[in-house]
C-alpha cells in the first residue's frame, strides 16, 4: 500500500477535515464539546504513528519515508498531544469560545507541514512544508488578538517568518542555480565549494537561523514568546524549533556534507554566541515566558555541539536530545500555563513560596528545569552528557569547556526559580488549586518521560539504529 | 544479588518509605530505621570484605558487578569495592546515621528534609562503589544538587547566598571534571577499539604525556574544587556556616571526601606522569590550603566558621598527602579522608546540639558550659584533641602517618612543604584549646545558662557513635590501615613503574 507511506500526513489532513465539518455543523453554544474528540481523534492518530509500517518514496523522490523520520514525525505528535492537553484548560475560558476549533485546524496544519517538511526530498517540497509550518502559527500567536501583546507577536512572527522565507528561497535559487536541481540527492553531487554555492549556503543557513532562533538571528523571538499564549508559545519553542532543528541537522549531514569545513566554522561560532547570549539574557528575565524563551535559544546552542560532530553519534544525539527536550521544556511550560491560567501571573517573584501551597506542581516545574540544565538522573544529563560527547569525539574540547561552562551560568537561573519556589518565603503566595485533568495528563506524562528517557537506555539505542548511515 | 546493591537499595526504600508517613515522628523513625539498615550493611561490608582478604581472595576489586548500560558508547554500570571504598562506605554510613540523630528536632518540613538528605547520601554511596566514570559522575551530582535544597530551605544566616555560591563553585567543579572525563574516555584506546569509561580499563592504557598534561589539571582541580583546594575552597565556610547541622556534617564529613578520593582515584591514578610532572603546583596549593586553613580558624569567633576553616585545612592535608606518591604518605591520606571525616562530622553536630541550647555560636559569648552540659562538652573536648592529633584518637594515627610519608622525600621543595604543613598542627592546637577554654571552662557568664539541660537520647546516640569511630580507629588503626594498604597497591605499582 503505497498511502501507507504518507500515513502520519494523511491521517492528519483526514481529522482536520473532520473537525472543520464538525465545526460547520455544531450550534454556536456547544462549540466548547469539540474539544474532548478533537483530542481524542489526535490521540489515536498518535498511537497509529507508532504502528509499524511501510517506508519509501513517494512522487519521484519529492516525499521521503524511511524510519527516522518516522520517528521524528512521532516525537512531534507526541509533542503536539502534550500541548493540546495543556491548553484545554485555556481554550474553555469565555474569551476563546467561539475559535476552539480553529485553534485545532490551524494547528493541526502547521503539524502537517512539519511532517512534509521532515519526509522532503528536495528543496520545494521542504520549503512547502516549511511555510505550511510557519504561516498558522502567526496566525496562533495573535490568536488573543484583543491583547495587544498577542496581536504584536502574531505581526512579528509574520515578517520575521516572510524575511527568513525570502533569505532561505534566495539561499535555495542559488543552489538551483548553481547545480540545476532541487532534489537533494543531486544536489549533494553537484555541491563543491563554489563561492556562490557558499554564499547560497550562508543565505539557507541565515534563513534557518531565524526558524531556529539562533544568535544573532533571535531577536524576534523573545517578544513573540511573551506575547503569544503560553501554549502557544511552548508549541513555538518546542515543537516547531524541534522539528526545524531535526531537519537542518540532516539537511547539513547529507545535502552540505561536502562542504563540512565551511559550515563547522560557522556552526562552532554561532554554537558559542547562541549558548552564551542565550544564557546572559536569561539570567535577567522576570517574566517566565521570556525567560523560557531565552534558556530555548541557549538549549538550540547546546545542539548545534552534537551537530558539528558530524558523526553518527552526533545524529543520534540531536534526535535524543530534542526528544528530551519536548519533554522537559512542555514540562515548564506546562506548569507556566496552568498556574497562567488559574492566576494569571507569569513572573519568577509570583512563584515565591509555591511549594507550600502547590507541591506537585513545584516538584514538576523542579524536575522540568533540572532537566533543561542537565542534573541528573533525570534526562537531561544524558542529553547533555553525549552532545558533549559527540562534540569532545572531534577534539573540540575547548568548545565542549565553554559549554559546560555556559550550563554554570544556565543552573543558576534555573535555581532561581527553583528558589522562588522552595527557598522564598510569601506572606500571599499562590493559593492551593486542583488543576484540571488534563494538564495534569499532560504534566504527568512529561514527567514520565523526563524520568524514563534518561535511565531507560534502550531509546537511545533505538534512536542509534535508525541513524546508522546517516552521514 | 551483589550486597552492595543494598547501600542504594536501602536509601530509595526508606525515601518511599517517608513518602507515606504521617507525623513528624514517623518520619524520624522511618528515616532512623533506614539508616540503622544502611549501618549494618556496611558493616557487613567491611566484615565480610576482610573475611575474603583473609580467606587469601586477592583479587582487585571485590563484589563486582558489571552491566552494560548505553551500549553504543561502551558505558556500564560497573559497582566493586576495594580497601578505600570500603572503608569510605564505612564512614559515610556513620556519618549519615548520626546525622539523622542529630537532626531529630527539625520542624520546617520534616519529610523534605529526611527525603533530600537521605538522597543526598544515596549519591555519595554510588559515587564510593563506582568503576565505571560515566556512573561516577552521575552520583556525584545527584550528591551536590541536593545540598542546594538543603541550606537554602533549612540553612541559616545568609543561607540563600551561601546555598547558591557552593552549588555554582560545585558544579563549575564538575564541569571541569566533564570535560576530563571525556579526554580520558577519547584517550582509552589507542589501538582504535572501542572507548570506555571503566576505571580499571583505563587505568592499563598508556595515555601520551602531552594528553595528560592537559587533562590532569581539569580533574585534579575539577575534584579538588570539592576537597577545598585553594583557592578554590570559599565555598565551605560559607556553605557550612550557612548548613543545618545534619547537612554540615555529612557535607564536611563525606562530601568533601569526594574530592580527595576523586583525586586520588581519577586524576592521579589515572594520569599518573602528568600528576608526577605537575604535582609541585599543587603542592605548593595544598600546602597554602592547610597553612591558611588552620590560621583562618584561629582568627574566627564563630564556632561553625572555626570548624569549617578547620575543614579546609584538614582536607588540603588529604591532597597533599595524595601528591607526595608514597604509599605511606597515601595510607595517611586515606586515614586522614576517614578520621576528618568522622571528627569534622562530631564537631558540626555539638555544634548543632550547642546552638540550639545557647541560641549563639559566638565563642565569646559563651563561657563555663561544662557544668551545665557535662556530655556535651566532654565530647567537644574529644573531638578537639582528635582534631589536634592527640595519640590514641584517630587524627594522631593519620596525621602521623602523613607526615612520616611525606618526610621521606629528600628534596628540599617537599621538605620545606612538609615543615610548613606540619606547623598547621601548632595553630590548631592554639584554635582547639582556646574554643574549649573560652566557651566551655570559667564561669557561667549568663543567667539563662543555667537552666540549660544536657544532652537528650537521640543527641547522645549521635555524638556517642561518632565518638565511638575516633577511638576505635585511634587504639586499633591496624586492620584500617592494613585494609588501606592493599588497595593501594594498583596506585602504587603504575607509580613505581614510572620511576
């Protein structure tokens, strides 16, 4: 069965078409009963991504499948699932009634461009797919549009994402240009260091660069996390840095491999710019959504150790370390958007005394920035073990020095909410609330996985199989 | 089963244990039961450890067990002892054991409290019976992270600060360490066959001196950060200072230790030409840690920063005695890890027990407390003289043998540090004698003093199995020392092979 290829794409499309006749059909007063079976639909879609099926290509090469991308694909949903458990609690409030369903169909659609854009075979289909990703989520971060933070973040998420689209396609004309093919196994042949093949690839690295959020292309990302809604945000930094980080990881190990002496310069500086801007800015954050924002563009810094490895263990890596990391930051966020939703408050000084009040969700929020820094046992230390690992393979170990430093000056801001919350004392703090089911579904399973992922290491050696051969 | 899955087995128990208790009480008593098991355990350890040495089993390691754990990078979780672990297995059972007495009046969150230290001494056990660097690294952060947690909620004074800056000082430590440990693991097979983190293997592979010389001083100082190595040690008195009297003790009894012992058992044992070509830096190091230490002691008047200087100063000793590569100055050096350790923790605990009678730690301030607190201070008194090497406790037997060890080299660099080491012994009698002079002879100088009561069951269970460790190690050192002796031999063999 050949559709069995396209099956994450196509049962995605098929739910969303679903849901946008349901939406037709449903009364404007019970628009709320959406939510339980659009959940339930992306629920089932998740557990059939993990059924075995087939692998191979679709449309002359266009449209890849083979097992790491199905892999990848379903890190993303089980990402996505996490996040639609945590914004039910959001989407029911009085404000956000009559788009719930618009909530899903657009997110649903950025999903699916993901999905494309990770099965590409050549540069079109990967820039479809990329845009499918990028446009609904400005769409989504304006999604309160009545607050002037959400709606500034919807029109800098636009523009930003147009000039990076422009930058990449000029980036991408160029390597056209020069080779006279889009598909990635031609281009590889005819890449050979051509000075206007580097400046096509400087312009494609720039373009993902923005996607990613990487030093000095972040600028944007900050005021777009704050303002856009928390979920919205987790979804932004997680989800959709995941699946760019994925792609661009591959993309540089097969399309660019002839040129690695070119592009490890230019990852190793910008590895060390990300980490430590990130991390410096960060450190004076008192919104958390910022401060998220920034401690993701340092995380993307720490990635980008396993990626010059260039090695088998480095592709692994950076598949693992994302995984750990969907876990850990939905972890964060998700906490961030509970306690958003029941209060209101999003500052570090808010969180003063939580414990005492809220102990489970102090223990998550705890475990979630544990990981993100690296102690262990939980599963952010391997994470950040092996990227050290795969970077200290190459010898780099003066890169591999500043970026244990830069997880120093990262554990101490992560401590500090940890301090807000254990160490503080408040005379007001955060009243005791029951959160609801399904963030707490939500939580529960990240803190599963924030727990397993790490000691349990047969998934990393699952992930190891797949990315034989890679490079 | 491998008996020394039980010294992490017991931890995690009781820690789910406290998970459902109801009352204080039943947390003490859950958390006391517990580390009475882990007591035993270990003592099983030693006894049944001896028993094989003697049934003539000369194997390195004993009770070993090897899984693989990730595979693809060769790394496994490889547990055995040999006669140092043991016996550091030995001390911090009874450091963790008298510390949950001496921590029985903890009001503010109980449950965390117990649960975070038990944890904490969960990492130090895995970190002792480690072979495998991968492991090693692992326990010893989930060692250092909880203390974060332990002095920030439960600490006094500036206890945020402090909490903070030791965890940061820690933590840069083992990032150091990090980056060590990876150019060990890339430099564990020339031959191009697969890399590993086990100790052991390692410890076979001729490592080229010039990778040495650049890895030696991430290790060595990366572990020495947590031995109080100068100047990398202001994070102990703060820390300390700033600690509940339970954390002061397990983290200037045992945590500390780890650095010695990751000293010794990493970064000198496994780089041993690059610690030969450069041991004279830190020598000249250590040397200031101990001199510094004991002054910095002299001129404080609060009882836990006189302790905690005091602390530097030993465990610069432990690192000096580490670099004099002899097997008499390393036998002293492993003693003196064991006997500091045991004092140190005896010293933090009177204090506790003190502070929470006269509510001051200033020495001045107090005076004539022998009469009031007759145990108390008797066993204040012990542990002073311990701490000043009288004959018959176990400081004189380590601080001896150090000295002898260190003595035997001819040169006049390692003379002249030896000397100069030794004289900390003056300064810390002068420090010792004056706080018992001071706070514990004379008159009572307050009224408030008098209604004092000495000490209860649970504080004389504390500070009785603590004073029970100094002399017994003090009369009888020889099947320590002898224990110690044995394991040494690896060490001593890689170092004589080099000359």
């Amino acid at each position: 069965m050949l559709i069995l290829i396209m099956r994450h794409e196509l049962l995605l499309v098929l739910i969303t078409v679903i849901l946008l006749l349901v939406e037709i059909f449903l009364p404007a007063d019970r628009k709320q009963k959406i939510i339980l079976p659009a959940i339930i639909l992306f629920g089932i879609v998740m557990i059939l991504g993990f059924l075995p099926g087939p692998t191979g290509t679709l449309f002359g090469g266009m449209y890849i499948t083979t097992s790491l991308t199905l892999l990848m694909k379903n890190i993303l949903t089980v990402g996505a699932f996490i996040v639609l458990l945590q914004s039910v609690d959001w989407l029911k409030k009085e404000e956000n009634k009559d788009k719930i369903s618009e909530y899903f169909l657009l997110l649903f659609s950025t999903l699916i461009g993901m999905e494309y854009m990770l099965s590409s075979g050549d540069f079109l289909m990967f820039y479809l797919g990329l845009e499918l990703a990028t446009i609904p989520v400005a769409a989504l971060a304006a999604f309160e549009r009545f607050k002037e933070k959400s709606a500034e973040a919807g029109v800098k998420l636009i523009f930003i994402s147009a000039l990076s689209s422009g930058i990449l396609l000029y980036g991408i004309s160029m390597i056209y240009g020069t080779t006279g093919t889009l598909y990635f196994d031609g281009v590889v042949n005819g890449i050979d260091g051509a000075p206007l093949q580097i400046l096509a690839f400087i312009f494609f690295f720039a373009g993902m660069a923005f996607k990613i959020s990487i030093v000095p292309f972040h600028l944007w990302t900050a005021d777009v996390y704050e303002g856009a809604p928390v979920n919205i945000t987790s979804y932004l930094s997680v989800i959709s840095k995941g699946a760019a980080v994925m792609i661009f990881t591959i993309l540089l190990f097969t399309v660019f491999s002839k040129i690695t002496a070119l592009w490890e310069d230019v990852v190793y500086i910008t590895a060390i710019l990300t980490m430590t801007i990130g991390n410096l800015f960060a450190l004076r954050q008192q919104n958390l959504k910022r401060f998220l924002a920034f401690s993701s563009i340092a995380q993307a810094g720490f990635i980008f150790l396993g990626i010059i490895g260039q090695s088998q263990l480095g592709m692994t890596t950076v598949i693992y370390f994302v995984l750990v990391y969907v876990f850990s930051n939905l972890g964060a966020f998700g906490v961030v958007s509970v306690i958003a939703n029941r209060t209101g408050k999003e500052n570090i000084d808010d969180y003063d005394g939580l414990y005492r009040t809220n102990p489970l969700l102090s223990l998550t929020m705890m475990l979630a920035l544990f990981s993100l820094a690296g102690i262990p046992p939980v599963a952010g230390f391997f994470g950040k073990f092996f990227l050290f690992t795969a970077a200290a393979e190459k010898g780099l170990y003066i890169l591999v020095l500043i970026a244990v430093l830069n997880t120093i000056i990262a554990l101490y801001y992560y401590l500090l909410v940890v301090k807000a919350m254990f160490l503080n004392r408040n005379d007001m703090p955060i009243e005791h609330f029951k959160s609801d089911g399904y963030s707490r579904l939500g939580l529960a399973l990240c803190v599963a996985g924030i727990v397993i992922i790490g000691i349990y290491s047969p998934v990393y050696e699952f992930i190891n199989q797949l990315t034989f051969g890679i490079n | 089963m491998n008996i020394l899955f039980l010294l992490i087995i017991i931890p995690v128990l009781t820690i789910i244990g406290i998970l459902f208790t109801r009352d204080n009480k039943q947390v003490r008593v859950v958390s006391a039961i517990g580390m009475t098991f882990q007591l035993i355990t270990a003592a099983v350890i030693i006894l049944w450890f001896l028993a094989e040495r003697n049934a003539g089993n000369t194997a390195e390691i004993l009770f070993a067990s090897n899984y693989v754990w990730y595979e693809t990078l060769n790394i496994h979780f490889y547990i055995g002892v040999d006669g140092i672990s043991v016996a550091m297995i030995g001390l911090t059972a009874m450091v963790i054991f008298a510390g949950i007495f001496a921590s029985w009046q903890v009001e503010d969150l109980p449950r965390e409290f117990f649960i975070t230290l038990i944890l904490l001494s969960a990492g130090v056990f895995g970190f002792f019976i480690s072979l495998d660097l991968f492991t090693m690294f692992l326990f010893y952060e989930i060692a250092v992270i909880p203390m974060y947690l332990l002095i920030g909620i439960w600490g006094s004074g500036p206890r945020h600060y402090s909490a903070m800056k030791l965890t940061l000082m820690l933590m840069g430590g083992s990032a150091l360490i990090l980056v060590g440990l990876l150019g060990l693991y890339f430099n564990s097979n020339p031959d191009g066959g697969p890399l590993t983190f086990e100790i052991l293997e390692i410890a076979k592979v001729q490592i080229p001196i010039n990778v040495q010389l650049f890895f030696f001083p991430f290790l060595f100082i990366g572990f020495g950060v947590l031995g109080a190595l100068f100047p990398f040690h202001t994070w102990s008195p703060d820390g300390h200072a700033s600690a509940p009297t339970a954390v002061s003790m397990l983290h200037a009894g045992v945590l500390m230790k780890l650095g010695g012992y990751g000293c010794y058992r990493v970064a000198v044992f496994l780089l041993p030409e690059a610690a030969h070509e450069m041991a004279w830096i830190f020598l000249i190091l250590t040397t200031i840690s101990v001199i510094y230490g004991a002054l910095g002691a002299v001129w404080q008047k609060d009882l836990k920063y006189i302790n905690a200087y005091s602390s530097v100063s030993h465990c610069g000793l432990v690192l000096f005695a580490i670099l004099m590569f002899n097997e008499t100055a390393m036998n002293g050096a492993i003693m003196q890890m064991i006997s500091h350790g045991i004092m140190t923790a005896l010293f933090f605990a009177l204090i506790g027990m003190i502070y929470g009678r006269t509510h001051t730690r200033y020495v001045n301030e107090m005076s004539g407390l022998m009469k009031v607190m007759p145990f108390l201070a008797v066993a204040y008194v012990i542990g002073g003289l311990a701490s000043l090497g009288l004959p018959g406790f176990s400081g004189f037997v380590a601080e001896m043998t150090i000295f002898v060890g260190a003595f035997q080299h001819a040169d006049t660099f390692h003379r002249v540090a030896t000397i100069i080491a030794a004289s900390s012994i003056v300064a810390t009698a002068v420090y010792i004698l004056r706080v018992v002079g001071m706070m514990l002879l004379g008159k009572i100088n307050k009224p408030e003093y008098e209604m004092i009561t000495d000490a209860k069951w649970y504080e004389r269970l504390s500070a009785g199995s603590l004073i029970f460790g100094i002399t017994a190690i003090g009369i009888a050192p020889l099947w320590l020392s002898n224990m110690i002796t044995k394991g040494l031999v690896p060490i001593m063999e890689k170092l004589l092979a080099m000359n």
